[in-house]
C-alpha cells in the first residue's frame, strides 16, 4: 500500500501568497495538506492531486443554518470547502489549550459522522516516557477517542499518528526503531479494541522531526503507514526532496 503523508502547516504560513505557494509545491498524490482554516479554500482551488485536510474541527454539527458557537468551525463546514480528512487531537492542542481526551473523543465522532477521515494524535510527554508510561498514556488516549465511535459505521479508514510530544517540532525524533515498535503496539491495541468489526482499517503514521533526511528511515517498514509532517512541510526545497521519497 502506498504511503501516506500528512503535512501540517499549523499557524503558517503568514500569507495567502505563501500559502499559494506551498500548496503548490506540495501538489502530489498521496500528500494530505492541512493549511490554517483561513487558507483552505483557496489551496483548495489550486490541488489537483493532493487532498484537502484541516487541523481542527468542533464537536458539534449543528443542522444546516450553523449554531451559536463562536470562532468554532464545523465536520459539516468542512466537508462544503471539499475538506477529506481532519487532524483531531494534535498535541499542541492537547497540552497548550487544554483540550482532553474526552473532547477529541467528540472531536473523532463528528468527524466521522460527517464522512471526515480522521488522522487522531496520539503521544506521550517526555516526562510521561521517562516515567515508563508511554504505553499506558498511548492505550487510554486511544481507548477514550475510540469509545464513541462503535456506532458510526460510515466506511471510512482512519489514521492515528503516533507523535511523542518531545519529538515535535524539536528537531529530536524517535528513533525509526523505536517508532516501529510503538506503532506495532498501537496496532496491537487497536485489533484488542475490535475496531476493524465496525469496517475501520486503521493505519498509523508517524510524526515528529520528520524530514527528507529521515524520512525514509520511517516509512520503509511496512507497519509505518506514512508520516505526519509539520515543520518540512512549510521549506519548498524540503518539500521537493520529501516527495520524492513517496
Ligand atoms: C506536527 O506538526 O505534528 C509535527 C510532527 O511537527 P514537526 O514535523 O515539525 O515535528
């Protein structure tokens, strides 16, 4: 199966100019590009092959009309601007606004009730892995996430990225040993969940410091479904090395 990458641009970049620009360069299959709300469509007119995914969605999708949520953006707004797929429970969100497993578990079912795929983030802190909870934060961030979803059977096939929160945006990735063996556990767990008897196959990517140095290194196991890519993502010269490598 082909691999799949994620790039993550977050709060970049500045312009519509640059973001014109990136799309651009960024424009290949199997590249998932999830610009700032503010952005999307207008990258969206100028894909042609990569697909549209956001960073963020609410939980609520109030019926056409919209609902009194202020500054919050819906599955169902997103699905309108040709958004596929949608980051939910980035780290950043998780540890910088807050946001708690119960909410990206609301996040997930909006999502996927709305035929959003779902790329769900999971990873522990630096002090949660030195204090050998790495697998137990893994299994409850997506134990909760998943809880909601048994009743959706829209046939979508989500993603999880496994991304240790020390990793991002560092420069200090998880070793691609390392990486495998956590994926192979997040794999594990999600066959324990049951999920593929709800039709999910789920894949699982990595993501934190990836670059077109490493990249390789990552997606040459075939348990490693792809990478989520932040940071490489908004560097035009990184970019087209990156895609390369797919
Ligand atoms: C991310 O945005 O989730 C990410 C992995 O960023 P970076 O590649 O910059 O570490």
């Amino acid at each position: 199966m082909s691999k799949l990458l994620v790039f993550n641009w977050k709060m970049n970049p500045a312009t519509l100019e640059e973001a014109i620009s990136l799309a651009k360069a960024s424009d290949q299959e199997n590249i998932v590009i999830a610009p700032p709300f503010v952005f999307i469509e207008e990258v969206a007119k100028v894909l042609k092959k990569a697909r549209l995914g956001a960073q963020d969605v609410f939980w609520e999708n109030p019926p056409a009309g919209g609902g009194a949520f202020t500054g919050e953006v819906s599955a169902q707004e997103l699905k309108n601007l040709c958004v596929e797929y949608v980051i939910v429970g980035h780290s950043e969100r998780r540890h910088k606004l807050g946001e708690t497993d119960e909410i990206v578990a609301k996040k997930l079912k909006a999502a996927t009730d709305t035929g959003l795929v779902p790329i769900l983030c999971i990873g522990e802190t630096e002090e949660e892995k030195n204090a050998g909870k790495r697998e137990a934060v893994l299994e409850r961030q997506l134990k909760t996430a998943l809880s909601d979803l048994q009743l959706t059977t829209n046939n979508l096939q989500p993603f999880v990225a496994y991304e240790p929160v020390w990793a991002i945006g560092t420069g200090n990735p998880e070793t691609p040993e390392s990486a495998l063996a956590t994926i192979k556990f997040i794999k594990e767990l999600l066959k324990n969940f049951r999920i593929s008897d709800f039709g999910f196959r789920v894949s699982v990517l990595y993501g934190g410091s990836v670059n077109s140095q490493n990249l390789q290194d990552y997606i040459k196991y075939k348990e490693v479904d792809g990478a989520l890519v932040g940071g490489a993502s908004l560097q035009e010269e990184e970019i087209k090395k990156i895609i390369k490598l797919i």
